[in-house]
C-alpha cells in the first residue's frame, strides 16, 4: 500500500509539473548592436559563452567585447543544454565552423546536434 501511494504521489507530481504553464523568465535584452558583424573571432581572445537558447550564443572576450551570435537555424537542446564544443584548425571561430551540443548524460558528456554558425555582431549595453 505504501509503494503504491508513493508511486502515485509522485505520477501525480510529475502530471502536475507536464501541465503547468511556465513562468516567463524572459528579461529585456540589456545589449543592443553596435557596428558591422564579422565573420570571425580569434579563439584566444574568448573569455566565456552565454547561450542565450536554441539560436543564440553571446561570447564575452577580453575587455568585455560581446559578439552575439545567431546561429541560421534553430539547434536542438543548446538552449537547455547550455554548453558546446568546437573544433577549428586556424586560431579563429568563424560563421563557417560548426558547434555541437553537449548533453549531460550522467558520468560524462556525450555529442548532440551540431550545428552551423552564423555572422559575430559587436553588440553593446543599451543605454536607458
């Protein structure tokens, strides 16, 4: 009987967390474009990433210089998934490279979809 309730306590959690609605957590963009895109970045210069979502990677490079990043086409679970990987042979990331999701499977990361990049816009923060 104890199992039973459980199982269902936790069915009924589960439906519950299905059915409701998301909340919004989406904040106003705080940067805006500044200047012509580039087609490429030197990878030294990379300090750190924020995926955005499924299409949009900001890299922060030395000095706080933002580049955005919209990728063509939507890539699957690299707005959950948040992180990525790159291979390139020349010392730069550009609009023709391709990134590939990592997904978290437990003991290690595994590959997922790959991706093609776009253009680097310079953006800056929006002034008020």
């Amino acid at each position: 009987m104890i199992i039973s309730r459980a199982y269902h306590l936790a069915f009924g959690l589960a439906l519950t967390a299905a059915v409701t609605p998301a909340i919004a957590k989406d904040k106003p963009d705080p940067y805006v474009a500044k200047g012509e895109a580039v087609n490429c970045i030197p990878i030294q210069l990379i300090r750190s990433t924020n995926v955005r979502d499924d299409r949009t990677i900001d890299f922060v490079t030395n000095g706080r210089k933002i580049y955005r990043n919209i990728l063509p086409n939507s890539c699957p679970s690299l707005g959950f998934e948040k992180r990525f990987s790159y291979r390139t042979s020349i010392s730069q990331l550009c609009s023709v490279d391709i990134i590939t999701v990592l997904w978290n499977t437990g003991p290690g990361l595994q590959p997922g979809a790959s991706c093609g990049l776009g253009k680097f816009q310079p953006m800056e923060k929006a002034t008020k």
